[in-house]
C-alpha cells in the first residue's frame, strides 16, 4: 500500500535535510509525524521516525547540560512566519512596531533586542506572525536563531541605509549560509548545497544612499525594499503576504453559505486532498467527493488531485 504523504510532509522532510541541531530535527520529526496519515501504508514510516526520535534524544542526553536550554523556539501563529533578521541597530524592532501592535524596546544603540518578539501583521483576512529577533553579527551565531531562520516561512533581512549597503548585505548573506540558509526571491535558480530561503531586503533609512548598484548585483536573485517611517505600511504588509506563496480558499460546508472570514489558507500549487488535510487529518481521510466554484465558472465535481487557486470554494462531501 503507497504512503500517499501529504505535501505539508515533504516540505518538512525538505526541511529536516538543513537541521542542526538536535532539537531542531526532533521538533521537526514531530511534525511529519504529525501530518501523516494513519494507515497501513505508513506504519513503517512511522516506526522509522520514532526511532529516529529516540536516537536525537540520546544525542541530546549526552551533550554537555550547558547547551540544552540553550533555544528559544517561538510556536507558529498566523498563516505564516516571518522572521526579521540583521544586524545591531539595523531598524528590526522598529519594523515590529509599525507592522504589529507589539511594543518592543527600541534604542539608538546595539544590542538592545535579547530574545525573540512577537506581533501579528492584520491583513485583509488573515494574521500573520512576525517575530522579531537579537542581531546577527560577527562571532554572535547562536544556533537557535539560525534554527528560527531555518523554520520560518519567510525571511526579512534588514539593512542599516546608513552604512555602506553593499558590506552590509555581503556580511549578513556569508551569516546566514553559516546557518545553512541561502536568501533569495521564490522564482531565482534552486540552490542545493543550502536551504533555500524566501525573503527580500528591507533597507532603514535609504535617504542618503544610493540603491541602484545594490540591485543591479543582487536584484536578480532578490528584491531590495527601501523602508522608511512614512512609508505606507499596508503596501509592505502586501509584499509580506504575497512573498509569502500561499493562496486563500474557501469553505462551504453542503447546503450552506460560503465562510469568508474564514479563508483557509495553503501553499501555492495545493491540491484539493491538501486542503483537506489543512482543515483536519481525519476529514482528508474520509473524503468522497469535492465541488469546486472558481470566479465565473458554474461548480463543478473535481478529483482529489486538482489544483486550487486563490479565491477558489470547495465543498467537501464526506463518507
Ligand atoms: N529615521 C529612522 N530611524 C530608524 C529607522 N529604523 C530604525 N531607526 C532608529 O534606529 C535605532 C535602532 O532601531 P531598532 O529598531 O532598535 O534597531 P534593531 O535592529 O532592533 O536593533 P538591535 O535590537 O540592537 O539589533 C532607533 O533609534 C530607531 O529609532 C528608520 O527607518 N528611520
Ligand atoms: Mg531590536
């Protein structure tokens, strides 16, 4: 019997190839068992994956005690993650405060962030989740902020405008391929020797700098974002959304009307059986038939496998 693993497990698996340490990969492990479906097809899978478990966990028993707690994890809220990374006194924190109703401490010196901030970004009708985090600078890479990156759905690496961009940009990509991580725009070439990671630049105070060199060498592989304090906040939320790679679709349960306030939301390139899964493991498997409505076109019965696209309303019909 195939394992017929839903897309959300291999993105994980993708995921665990970049992990570091320990703990990363547990937590990782966790989730694809999580996501799996329970039948015979996967009991093999299953057990693999528990041993593998206990194998970290042994790893871990044996590091030195010092290291253990050494990890701030930030639980996933929202239909997403973004994390905002850079260096000392780049503008992170104020980023945070205009985005979100979070209140972190902002200072005119380095160094003020010690752990990660949370704040949720509104945006038409969704939330999400932007975490704001200590600076990465020169011999300062703890692995948990690396993990952050590594399990973030989107990377924003913010630019002090008022240093030398092009050093500025250098640096902070050299510390995140230390972190097995590659930044770039989702349509550049496919990196393998480091996980690729969604995001743009978001350069604080570009006034008195000169973008232009900056995109002609970087611009292919990533979008360079001028931020200032007067900026319209709800254009960059927008690109937030959009780099984000995910469609919204909507539920109508049979004979009822659409729930528009409440989108479900899914990578690009889901499937009908995906969004299944997304909305419960258990509906997925029970799972009979799907109408679909897409903009003008009457509902129609589609098969598990169909593609969906942003806006679209399924129906699900179950066993
Ligand atoms: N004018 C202007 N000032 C900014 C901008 N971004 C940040 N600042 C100022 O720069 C200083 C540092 O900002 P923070 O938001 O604390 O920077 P940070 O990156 O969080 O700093 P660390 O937590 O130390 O890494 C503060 O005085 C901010 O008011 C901006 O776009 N324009
Ligand atoms: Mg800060």
């Amino acid at each position: 019997m195939p394992a017929n693993l839903p897309r959300i497990y291999h993105k994980k698996e993708s995921q665990l190839r970049f992990a570091q340490s320990p703990e990363e990969k547990i937590s990782i492990v966790k989730e694809m068992l999580a996501v799996m479906p329970k039948h015979k097809g996967t009991d093999h899978l299953r057990a693999e994956l528990n041993t593998k478990i206990a194998k970290l966990k042994k790893e871990i028993r044996k590091k030195p005690k010092i290291y253990r707690h050494d990890i701030y994890t930030v639980a996933k809220d929202g239909i997403g993650q973004v994390v905002l990374m850079g260096s000392p006194n780049s503008g992170k924190s104020t980023i945070l405060s205009k985005l979100t109703n979070a209140k972190p401490i902002i200072a005119p010196y380095p160094y003020t962030t010690k752990r990660p901030d949370v704040g949720m970004i509104e945006y038409e009708n969704v939330k999400i989740q932007l975490v704001d985090t200590p600076p990465l600078y020169e011999n300062f890479h703890p692995p948990w902020l690396f993990s952050l990156g590594r399990s973030s759905d989107l990377l924003i690496c913010v630019i002090d405008g008022l240093k030398n961009v092009k050093d500025e940009l250098e640096q902070l990509l050299e510390r995140l391929e230390e972190g097995n991580m590659f930044l770039q725009s989702r349509d550049f070439y496919k990196d393998e020797e480091f996980m690729r990671k969604f995001g743009f630049i978001l350069v604080t105070r570009p006034e008195g700098n000169s973008l232009s060199e900056l995109r002609k060498q970087y611009g292919e592989r990533l979008d360079i974002i001028e931020f200032s304090l007067n900026m319209d906040f709800n254009l960059l939320k927008k690109k937030i959304f959009e780099t984000l790679g995910v469609i919204r679709i909507y539920t109508k349960p049979p004979g009822k009307e659409v729930e528009y306030s409440e989108p479900v939301v899914l990578d690009k390139g889901s499937t009908v059986l995906d969004a299944a899964y997304e909305i419960h493991k258990d509906f997925a498997e029970r799972m009979k038939y799907t109408r679909l409505w897409r903009g003008e076109i009457h509902s129609r019965q589609v098969g598990s496998d169909q593609v969906l696209e942003e806006g679209d309303i399924v129906e699900f019909h179950s066993r």
